[in-house]
C-alpha cells in the first residue's frame, strides 16, 4: 500500500496507512554510489510558487512522492499559505487563489514531513535547481538545516538520454506525453509529481540497456562529468569491497593522493560521478593512470596506514598530514636559567629537566603558548645560554623594569628564586595547567572591565592555544611512555578486532572469527607484532596524529583492555579537562 501523509493547520498530523515493511519511510545512513538502482529511494518533488525568485517568491504547494523498485511507498500532497498575495498570472497558470490557501499550514509546517520523507532518499526534480532553491530558502526562514541531498534532475537527464530532434523540446509536459506517462501535468505540484514519477520511470528503463544499474552509474550518466573523467571509471574495476587504503598514482607511478574507506571499489567509483565536486580532485583525476589498494584487517589499520603513506609519499592532492615531523613543540630548557622555545624536534637533552608540549599545528599557535605563559610567569625571553654567575657589567633589559623579569642575567635574582618560577612553568607545562588559566582569567577580566576586547580576544587566543598543546602533550605523553598496551573491541558481526600498540604506535592489529577463542589470537598478535624501540618522551613512536588515532580507539565504546606493560595514567589536574573549556 502507499502511505499518504497529510498537512493539516494549523498543527501537522501525519496520517500513515500500513504499508509493506519491506518499503520503510525513511532509510538512515549514507548513500553508496553502487546501490543497484532498484533499491534506491528516489523521493520526487515538485513545487507552486507565487514567482520564479526564491529570494522574492514563496511556496504555494507541495507534492512529493517516495518511490523504491518501481513502485510508490508513500505521498505527500498540501497547499502552503505565503505570507503575501498569489499574483493573478499565477493563479491563471496553477488555479491556486488565495482563498484556497487562506487556511492551509505554512511553509513551516510543511517542511517537517517533507523533510522527513527525504531522509535516506535521493531527491529528484525537473529542473531541480528551480525547486531546491526554494527548499533551501525556507529551511533558511524557519531556521532549519537544508540536509543536502543526492539528486537527479530529470530535466538534465533527459537531456543526456533522450537523442537529439526526439522530441521539441524537455519541458515535463511533452516528455510526460512522449513517454506515456500515466499522469497528466496539470501546474498542481502533486500531479506534476506523480508525472515525473513516471517520467524518471521511462528514463531509467533507457540508461538501464545501457549498463547503467547503480547509484554511482546514474550519476555520470549527467553530462556534469566530463568524458575523461568518466573513462577513467574503469579505475575501479577489480578493486575490492574491503576495508583499506587507496593510492591514486600518475602514468610514471608517482603518487598523486592516499584515501581511506571501509569499502575501497565504491569510494575509488565516486571519484568519477558528478557527486565529487572538489576542482583538485577533479584535476587528480584526470591525471590518475593507476589506482593501488592496500586491503586492511581492521578500519583503524586502514585510518595507520593512511597516515604513514602521506608522509612517506607527501602526495601533492592530500593537504593533510603531509609533513608531520616539521610540526612545532614548546620547550622548556634545560639549562642553569631555563626560557621557553618553539623547536622543531624533541630532543634528549644532556642536562634532564627539558619539558614540551605540543606539536602544535603551527609556528604561531605555538608562539601563542609561549605568550600565555609568559604573561602567567615572569619566565626570562632573551634568547643566550646564561651563566650561573653573572657577567661583568650586565645590565637588565626593560622587561624587569617592568616587573616581568627577575633579570638573572645581572644577579638581581637568584638561581634558587628562578629555579622556583621555572618549576612553576613545568608544572603548568606537564601537569596542572591553573597559573596560566588563572592569569589569563584575571587579565581577561581587567580588559573586558576597560572594554578593550581586541586585547582580550587575544589573550583568549593565546591561553586557547596553550591548553590544546598542553592537554595534547599530556593525553599522548603517558601512551608513549607505556611499552606495550593490549586491547579488544567486539565486532559487530561476532568475533573481535586486536590491537597492539608500543609507545602509542600501531604494532599489529588482527581480527578473530565469531566464536572463536580470542587468546591464541592474542599471543600470536604480540609475538609477531613490531618491535618498536622508546622514543624521546614525551614524543610517541610515531606521528602525534598517528597516536590521538590509536587514542581514539582505545577511548572507543566497547573497547577492553587485555594488558598493559608499564603505566597508562594522566595527571588527575591536567589541561585535558580544560583545553575544551576555554581560559
């Protein structure tokens, strides 16, 4: 049976009659350009509008139809109320006066079942930028989120179709009679529907003898996609429907982007649909002569792998993670009068008292940290080793006159006075971070009092930036330090997903069947996984993204440790909870 839905004011009620449980309303989840066409849900719209503007114009009638397989799951069918008058030409065309409308819901009230019939579906329209367009625009006036939508215009399709001198001209009308349409269009949005309806039915039984029986073929069918672009489709043939990495590699086998799926044929497929609208991708690839998989046992393997071949390859179409060792740290020195530092390495220091946080994702976040403590501590700037012992003759800079410098440098401080400020500033650094929130606090309140705000957004900024490094530093620092972790995560199919990791590094991760006794898997994983040595605290065995990645998992829902060599804790008052929260 059909399900009709229907829009009564000034309250919405939706009337559903029972329908085939095969044919649900709605379908949740993404849509996968190889789903064959007849289990697709296409939910086919048409509006009446008092114009052709939906800057100036308003909805006067709605009518959707949600069809899977050929056949009609449900309907939907109302007038909307404008809020002005229906100009008299508009009613000549559609028949729609305002007094039909005078009682009929708003175009809000409309919205939220139409909306709801669209989850999971593809939308479908003659000329559907027309149509969009107001659907957007009052989403935007009753504050709602336009969800964006797969759609097919059948007035673009046609076009690619149909032959050329078939028929006069593409206008619903005379396809609907040049394609025995079993509806008339009549200008009333239902009916025009239901004729597009039948009309998408026609072209679809065309594209079909052509090969077209997917999501991802009906796409390209569109004359958006260029030519090229769609003999390379070809690409993804042979591929597998796994879980891995994907290489788009040149005609000389250089390596032009690295991707991620869960399922490599379909995702590498996408790239050659109109559904891909990045211009760099597009330029990827046509010049795309080869696409290698690399098929993982589990997503978060396929998540590692991603990243480490970024970095070896640093792909000129990937902007992410391309160059994770040049990420900036802050350092607290090691040395008799520590300052701090933006470094680009972690480094073992010969006297042991250095301190970092970070990486940071820049040179000036990292320059921002510095800044925050710096205003919380009065911590020496200028940049020369000093001695224990003053030099002769030295003289203060005017950073102590104004009393944010103890000038250690002219022994107006003393080694054990300083010792106690750099203390404070590696507490703060690696622990608890309250001296520099608490000053960024003070400061902030003294500067919104004197309505200076640029000063205050900046000291903001700058505290921001100072928690995330330092709370970065500090979820990464104790899994770097723990030589082995074990973990397990139940599957959802039954079995289990291993994972090993040594210094916060991916060794070895493997999956277990259902049913199966997981412990041999186990002892097999650590006894084969990589030998990963220590690395320089606080720095994992790895890149940090590669770590917050493990982290992430091993924070995941259902995940159980099984072992763990060494400690895994973090400092009860830390920047973790803060860095969230603000200064």
């Amino acid at each position: 049976m059909v399900r009709r839905l229907s829009v009564a004011a000034p309250s919405v009620r939706d009337v559903l009659e029972p329908s085939s449980p095969t044919l649900p309303l709605a379908v949740v989840g993404e849509l996968d350009p190889v789903t064959p066409l007849h289990e697709v849900d296409f939910v086919v719209v048409d509006l009446e509008t008092t114009g052709a503007s939906a800057a100036t114009c308003d909805i006067t009638e709605v009518g959707a139809v949600r069809v899977r397989g050929g056949e009609v799951v449900a309907e939907l069918g109302s007038l909307v109320r404008p809020p002005g008058p229906i100009p008299r030409e508009i009613t000549a065309l559609t028949g729609i006066s305002d007094a039909m409308v005078a009682d009929a819901p708003t175009v809000g009230q409309v919205l939220a079942p139409l909306l709801e019939l669209l989850r999971g579906a593809v939308l479908v329209a003659h000329n559907a930028p027309f149509d969009i367009s107001f659907l957007r625009a009052a989403c935007v006036a009753t504050g709602r989120d336009w969800p964006a939508p797969a759609v097919v215009d059948t007035l673009r399709l046609a076009r690619a179709v149909l032959a050329r001198g078939e028929v006069r001209d593409h206008k619903l009308g005379t396809l609907a009679r040049h394609l025995s349409a079993r509806t008339t269009p009549t200008h009333r949005a239902l009916d025009d529907a239901r004729a597009t309806v039948d009309v998408l039915h026609a072209l679809l039984g065309r594209v079909g003898s052509l090969g077209v029986t997917t999501l991802g073929d009906l796409v390209q069918v569109a004359p958006a996609v260029p030519e090229q672009v769609r003999r390379k489709r070809t690409l993804a043939d042979g591929l597998p429907s796994a879980p891995g990495v994907y290489l788009f590699k040149d005609a000389r086998g250089r390596v032009l982007y690295v991707g991620t799926s869960g399922d490599l044929r379909a995702r590498v497929r996408s790239y050659f649909t109109a559904a891909e609208k990045r211009t760099r991708m597009a330029e990827m690839v046509q010049l795309a002569a080869s696409v290698t998989p690399v098929v993982c046992a589990t997503p978060l393997e396929a998540q590692v792998r991603e990243l480490r071949l970024i970095a070896e390859h640093d792909p000129h179409y990937n902007r992410r993670s391309r160059r994770p060792d040049r990420l900036p740290w802050v350092k607290l020195t090691a040395e008799p009068y520590p300052r701090l530092s933006v470094v680009r390495e972690v480094r073992a220091d010969s006297d042991d008292g250095a301190a970092y946080v970070g990486p940071f994702s820049s040179s000036r976040s990292a320059q921002a940290a510095v800044e925050a403590i710096q205003d919380a501590l009065p911590l020496r700037r200028c940049t020369p080793r000093l001695p224990l012992r003053p030099a002769a003759g030295a003289s203060a800079c005017a950073l102590h006159e104004i009393g944010r410098c103890g000038a250690p440098c002219t022994g107006a401080q003393s080694p054990e006075a300083y010792a106690e400020v750099a203390a404070r500033a590696r507490a703060a650094l690696t622990a608890d971070p309250d001296v520099v929130v608490g000053a960024a606090r003070a400061r902030l309140t003294a500067l919104a009092a004197a309505e200076r705000y640029e000063e205050a957004g900046q000291v903001r900024d700058r505290s921001l930036a100072f928690l995330r490094g330092a709370a970065r530093a500090q979820r990464l620092a104790p899994l770097a330090a723990a030589p082995e972790v074990v973990a397990a995560r139940r599957r959802p199919a039954g079995g289990w997903e291993l994972v090993v990791v040594r210094h916060g590094r991916l060794a070895g991760t493997t999956t277990t069947p259902p049913g199966a006794d997981p412990r041999p898997a186990v002892e097999a994983l650590r006894a084969t996984a990589e030998v990963v040595a220590p690395p320089v605290p606080p720095e994992p065995a790895c890149s940090a993204e590669e770590a917050e990645r493990v982290l992430a998992w091993l924070e995941g829902e259902g995940v159980r440790l099984v072992s763990v060599e060494g400690t895994w804790a973090c400092p009860v008052r830390s920047a973790i909870g803060r860095a969230g929260m603000g200064a």
